[in-house]
C-alpha cells in the first residue's frame, strides 16, 4: 500500500475542519463519486458544508452549506445516484445530480422532519434484491436469489430509505409514486449511542444497537416490511439475539466502553464486529450469527420423555485481534467476497486479500489492515513517514505542502482496492490498496509475480462488467508494464462468456480498454471510441429505415438485409447496393452532423492506410477490424440513399479533383480494406489499394482527426512523477507537460489549414478555440460536448442518449471557463 496523493484546502481557507462538531461521515459511491462534511469558521461562526468530488478530478469538488443541523450519517444508493443524509436534529434529505452533472448536485426532496428532534444514528437504502458476489472462478455463473426489502406486484423493488435514531425509533421512507412514511418504535431501555444496518437474503432488515456501556447488552432487532390490503407499508418488528463483548468475562479487563459495532458488510447479516476500547488501547471481536439448541430447565432434563431439540439464532464469539492503539474509526471491505472457510483459505493461497482486509485509523496517527476473518495485521501505514518533500505538487512544483494533521476517517473504494484518509483539516490522503498487498511483490520470481497480478486485475476488472461497479480504483493499481497484459488477458476471458452476454457487455468492455490504455497515454482509446460512436450512429440510422410494406420476420427488415449484405456481399459499387435497400422514402431524415462525422471518418481510414505498419498512431487497429469496416460500408450505402433523395443530406467535401464522386470511391476503397481483413493470416495489404489510398489526399482535402485524450485528471498526472502527487480543493493547473504528451498520438495525416479548436465529439460542430457557450465533459474518456442540447435536434433520439451518460458510459460534469480555457 502506498500514497498516490494528498489533497488540502486553500491556504486561504482558514480554520476548516472535518466533520460537523466533532462528528465525521463519509460516503463513496460505486460510481466513483465521494462524499464527505466539513465546518469552516466565517467570522467567528462555525457553518457546516457537504462536499462531494470524484476523486479521480479531486480538485473539482462541489461544496454547499448544509443549514439543518450537523450530518451524522450518509449512505448512497445501489446505482451510485442518489445521497441520503441524516443530521443530529433528525432532518433526512436525498441528493442527487442537478442536470445529470456529477460536479452539481441539489436536494431532491423537501426536508423529512418525521425524525424531528431525534439524532439519527445510521441510515440506509432499502435493498433492491441486486447483489452479485466475487467469484474468481466463472463470474458468470448465476447467484444466490437476494430478496429486495420491500417489493410490490411482480416482485417490483421499492424504492426507499430508513432511519435509525438514538431513541430506538425508525422511519421508513417510501419513495415511490405513492410517498409514504412509516416510524415504529424499538424496544429499548435507554439512549443509544451506536447502530447499523445491515439485510438478509430472504428480504429482512437486521439491525444492531448500542449504548456504549461494555456490560450492557449489545441488542439486535429483525424487521420485515409488507404491504397490506390497503397499498400500505407495515413493518413487522422482532426481537433478536443480543450479545455482551467477550472481553467482560476477564478480571483484568482493560476496556471500559464500546466504540464501534458494525456489521461486516450491508449484504451479510451474520458477522457482527465489536470495537472495545479503554484508556491504553483497543481491541477487536468477531463474533457469528449461528444456530444453537433451546436447553431445557434442569427439572426437565432429567424427564425420560424423548423430545425434538429446538434450534434458535444466537451470536457466537469467533476471535479477538490484539492490542492497538485507540481506534478512531474503521472501513469495512464493500466488496463481496467468499468469507467461508474454503473460501478464506483459497484467498490467502493465492495471496488475493481484496475484500478481506479492513482498514483502521489508530490515533497512532497509523492505518491498519487487517483481515476481517482472522483480525490479523497485515500492513501498516503512518502518514507521518511520508513527509513533505516526498509530495510532488502537480499544479504548482513550488507550492509548500501543508503539515500533516491526525487522522480521523477511512473508507474503502467500491473495488476495496482504495483507501481515501481523511484528516482533522479537512485534507485527504489516496492510497493505492493492491489485491496482493505487498505479499507478491516480495517473490523472488518475477515472471510469477507479473503473472498472478494480472489474473487478479483481471478477474476485479470481470466482476466490474458483470456488477456494473466502476473501475477507476482498480487502474491505480495497474503498472505501466502491465497494461497490454491485461488488456489481453481480460478480451481471452470475455470470449469465454455466453454470446448473449458479451453482446451486452461489448460496449462496457470497450469502454474498460479506453480507461486502461489512458494510462499508458496510448492511441488506442481513440479507436474504440470511433467504433463506439460509429455503432451508436449506425443503430440512429437502421431505425430511420422503415418498410414500404409490412413485415412479418426479421428476415425481411429492410435494415436487417442490409447489414446481411454489407458483411456478405463483395460488390464494390455502392449504387448496385443502393437497389438492395427496400425502405419507405418519406420516413428518411436529414442527419447532417452524423452523416458528416461518418464521412469524415472515412476518407480519414483510407488516407491512412499507406501507414498501416505504425502501430503508435490512431487508426491503426481500426484497418483490421472487419466489423468496424462492414459497418462503414453499411453506412456508406445509407449516405447515398440519403444524397439521392435529398441533396442537402450529403456530406460536405473539399476537392480538389471536381470530378471525382467521394462516396463511390471511398465505397470502392473500403470494401478492398474490407476483403484484405478477411484473411486469417496478417500480411501486408494490396499494393493497388495502399497506392490509391496514398493519392486521396491529393483528390480530396482530409478532415483532421479529434484525438481522445484522457482528462486532466489523477490517472494522467500520475505517471508526471514517480513521487505521490499535491493537490488543492478548487484550484487546478493542467500537466506541464500536456503539450507534449498530445503531440504524440498527432497524426501523419496533415489536416486542413484553419481547421483546429475544440469540436463537439457526440455532434461533430467545431467550438472554436475559445467556445462562449458552457461545456460539459467526460470524467472517463474525456470528450467534451455542448452543456445545452440543440433546441431543434435533427433526431431526439439522439440528443437523449447521451444526456445521462456520455458514449463510453462515464458520467458528466460541467466545465467551468478557466477548465474550458486551459484545455
């Protein structure tokens, strides 16, 4: 485990703090977006704030003053999507995106005052039946049924949140279209300092609670909620096994109160872990949920009568940890894992302990790890060692880094391959959480070593595409040396999977490949983003091709057959296709920008061709791929149809040859790339075609080329140094060095003159250098677009695809003008 960098306030922020009054929480969301609260002192009063960034662009951090009362709780739902916050005067609110940008944010709904006067101790979404374990073996393979907590007809989840207060009162929130709000009352005898939640498999809600006294019991409650005959939620509430800490059986005990108790994961009920702390220390135990036989009163004992033992549900204490340094707080792994015996001990053989390990924040100023089965120290971490010097200020190299202060906080990544450390000023440290610890990394045999970090990546990279988790954190961990191992590795075990499945996914892994190969800055991800945005226009165009008769098979869709033909048919002339192509006229529609951008694409293919040994620049994987260049085709026949109907649908062209028809020829051109892909065996291509190829620039002036280039973002600045990086909340600088690093996915093909800016890359319009209009961009492939959608768009269709997430998946954010400026 090492620093990958820290991050701190202005220095002209004076007097800011972690958490609200002493009290800290934090989030992070399997969409990679962290939330966490902070005071900051304004003329002699404390206001408190929520903040939420994404730590990948940690400086673009959204921050708004929270009035209410002081957070104490925060949880994000299963997508990532939505916050629910709870705060000390028992105020619940829901935030989510405003605009679907992930840099703002806005409270959804009006202030839930049912809790009013009450301190919410936990809060939590109501399950949605998803959960989907790791399985290093055969991630496909089908999971256990999970019951969501409260369902309606055809099994539908609901929607919804509950909050735990100090009282032993709960509120169900039901937020659906029907809006309902349920509080019922725990049977407890005095206040509660401490609680959890945590769900069953079979749809109940387990929860955990605490008054902190370490003689007092520590009691459990099951509660099942239900739907009555009149359309209402009805909780059903139980009492359940409770437990008192082992450590108060001995004489000597040196612990006085319970500090922490949390269930192992949100999805495992049956593994509760118990912080007891004192003046010298603390100390973990592990305790299971486990079945045990009902004794019977002595007097019955003794009965001859022969009876069936009754089984019951009891908390059994499994192992303690040692003595530590008091505990100031502790993240559980959110990756599910196989915690089993078999599982546990398969675990440790291949030296995988992602999702096994918790992190510990001592007041030592030290993080632990330890494993959440055996509570056994595997690394140990001071900030304090990494001092000063050791930081290297990506945005300023001279910036003084601020003194270290305690820390406070820890939370684990959605991969658990992260660990994000707050401090008591409000800064952060990033560490990178590898699968194999530092274990594999001591081996003597380093062919062995690259080897099992590769399986290991690659098998968390499967369970993102299966889970639909994001990726980001995984990728710190992936070495420079490692990329085209992995990359490799992981498209061997995608074929592996069913047709049907990869079909769905096909799009998700392209999208994995651009992240990876981002941190080798290579010119790869510019070519799985053009076939990302050649399938998505080619899907726009089938749609618009309607039958002049009705249909009564797939067979006889007019897409359909043209697709068929496109992959099939070797004819080079692209009006003998046109006749092939049986749509209705009037239901065709003028797509300028798209049919532009396809053209664009093309002659850019083809004029790069006499350069098809230079594997370093864009465009070279995209001259082999026989679907990519069938679809061309496919699209290049559209285009003609298009331009035969109605002239102002074809696409514009600088030539320099007036008597040369583009789309024929280029039609020509790439069915002879086409047909040199069809051979297995890669050789070098027709002379004939490299040679008409290498005269299209002299027939026609090719269009340049946009390359995608990662965002300035922790992943590109990462390789600027080897030292761990410094950053500020709120100030960014772009990479000294970005000039150069785009310089070199430049393409051979030289563009046009007075042909250069920023260009809209989902609606191809060419922004200027200094666009005026707001701009929005990808946190993931880095594309930008226009922030407002056309007011008259050619095709909806199209300008709703992409308003949640961009091509690749990735969320939006919204660019401020010194971002736009410097990029």
């Amino acid at each position: 485990m090492d620093l990958c960098y820290r991050i701190d306030w202005p220095v002209d922020f004076e007097e800011v703090s972690l958490g609200h009054n002493g009290k800290y929480t934090s989030a992070w969301s399997s969409l990679n977006i962290v939330a966490f609260t902070s005071e900051k002192n304004e003329k002699g009063c404390m206001v408190q704030y929520l903040n939420i960034f994404n730590p990948n662009l940690c400086w673009d951090v959204f921050s708004t003053r929270y009035s209410y009362g002081q957070i104490t709780c925060m949880e994000w739902d299963h997508a990532g999507k939505k916050l629910v916050v709870g705060d000390l005067k028992g105020y619940c609110s829901v935030w989510v995106m405003q605009d679907m940008m992930s840099n703002q944010w806005r409270c959804q709904n009006k202030i839930d005052e049912t809790l009013l006067g009450e301190e919410i101790l936990c809060i939590g979404w109501l399950h949605c039946g998803i959960r989907i374990p790791f399985k290093s073996e055969q991630p496909c393979s089908p999971n256990k049924r999970f019951k969501p907590s409260l369902n309606r007809f055809g099994r539908k989840p609901v929607e919804g949140y509950l909050a735990v207060t100090s009282s032993g009162r709960i509120a169900f929130k039901i937020c659906d279209q029907y809006k309902q709000v349920v509080v019922c009352q725990l049977n407890i005898p005095c206040h509660q300092e401490l609680a959890d939640i945590a769900f069953s498999k079979d749809g109940n809600i387990k929860i955990v609670m605490s008054n902190g006294k370490i003689r007092h019991l520590i009691r459990t409650f099951d509660i099942r909620l239900q739907f009555d005959n009149q359309n209402k939620a009805v909780p059903i509430v139980n009492v359940a096994a409770g437990l008192i800490p082992k450590c108060t059986e001995a004489k000597d005990n040196p612990y006085t109160f319970v500090s922490h108790v949390k269930f192992i994961t949100r999805d495992y009920q049956d593994h509760l872990l118990i912080c007891v702390s004192g003046p010298n220390g603390s100390m973990f135990e592990s305790s299971l949920l486990r079945p045990r036989e009902v004794q019977l009163h002595r007097i019955f004992q003794q009965s001859p009568a022969t009876y069936t033992p009754e089984l019951t549900l009891g908390w059994k204490f499994a192992i303690n940890s040692e003595n530590m340094p008091r505990v100031k707080n502790f993240s559980v792994p959110p990756l599910a894992v196989n915690t089993s015996s078999t599982g546990t001990l398969q675990a440790d053989q291949n030296r995988f302990f992602c999702g096994f390990t918790i992190a510990v924040a001592l007041a030592d100023n030290t993080i632990r790890l330890l494993h959440r089965v055996w509570l056994k120290q595997y690394v140990s971490v001071s900030p304090s060692s990494m001092n000063n010097e050791s930081i290297y200020s990506s945005s300023n190299p001279k910036r003084p880094c601020h003194q270290t202060s305690s820390l406070q906080q820890v939370i684990f990544s959605p991969m658990s391959c992260a660990l994000l450390a707050f401090e008591q000023n409000g800064g952060a440290y990033l560490c990178r959480v590898p699968p194999w610890l530092t274990t594999l990394s001591q081996s003597s045999n380093n062919a062995q070593v690259v080897e099992a970090q590769t399986i290991q990546i690659v098998q968390l990279l499967q369970h993102c595409l299966i889970s639909g988790c994001d990726w980001w954190d995984i990728t710190l961990n992936i070495d420079t040396k490692l990329v085209d191992s992995v990359v490799k590795l992981l498209t061997a075990e995608y074929f592996k999977w069913p047709p049907a499945l990869r079909q769905v996914l096909q799009t998700k892994l392209d999208a994995m490949k651009i992240t990876i190969y981002h941190i080798v800055h290579s010119p790869v991800p510019t070519d799985l983003y053009l076939k990302l945005m050649l399938n998505a226009i080619t899907l726009v165009f089938r749609s618009l091709i309607l039958p002049q008769n009705r249909i009564t098979s797939e067979e006889h869709d007019p897409a359909e057959k043209l697709k068929n033909i496109s992959r099939n048919s070797m004819e080079k002339d692209v009006d003998k296709m046109v006749h092939n192509l049986d749509a209705d006229p009037q239901t065709l529609q003028s797509m300028q920008q798209l049919i532009q951008w396809v053209a664009d694409i093309v002659l850019y293919i083809l004029a790069s061709v006499p350069y098809y040994k230079y594997n370093s620049r864009p465009g070279f994987t995209l001259l082999r791929d026989r679907e990519f260049l069938s679809t061309l085709r496919e699209n290049l026949v559209l285009i003609r149809v298009w331009g035969l109907l109605k002239q102002a649908c074809m696409p514009l062209f600088t030539k320099i040859n007036n008597e040369l028809d583009v789309i024929s020829h280029s039609f020509e051109l790439v069915t002879m790339l086409w047909q040199a892909s069809l051979e297995d065996v890669i050789s070098d291509l027709p002379k004939n075609l490299v040679n008409e190829c290498s005269l299209l620039p002299m027939k026609v002036l090719i269009p340049p080329l946009v390359p995608v280039t990662p965002p300035s973002s922790v992943i590109y600045h990462q390789l600027a140094s080897d030292k761990p990086l410094q950053f500020t909340f709120g100030r960014c600088k772009p990479d000294p060095n970005l000039t150069m690093k785009r310089s070199r996915q430049q393409d051979f093909v030289k563009p046009m003159s007075g042909q250069t800016g920023k260009v809209d890359m989902l609606r191809w319009i060419s922004l200027g250098k200094s666009s005026s209009q707001p701009l929005k961009q990808c946190t993931r492939c880095g594309v930008i677009s226009l922030f407002n959608s056309q007011q008259r768009p050619p095709v909806r269709v199209w300008e709703q695809r992409f308003a949640l997430n961009c091509i690749c998946g990735g969320s939006w954010r919204k660019m401020s003008r010194r971002d736009a400026f410097l990029l």
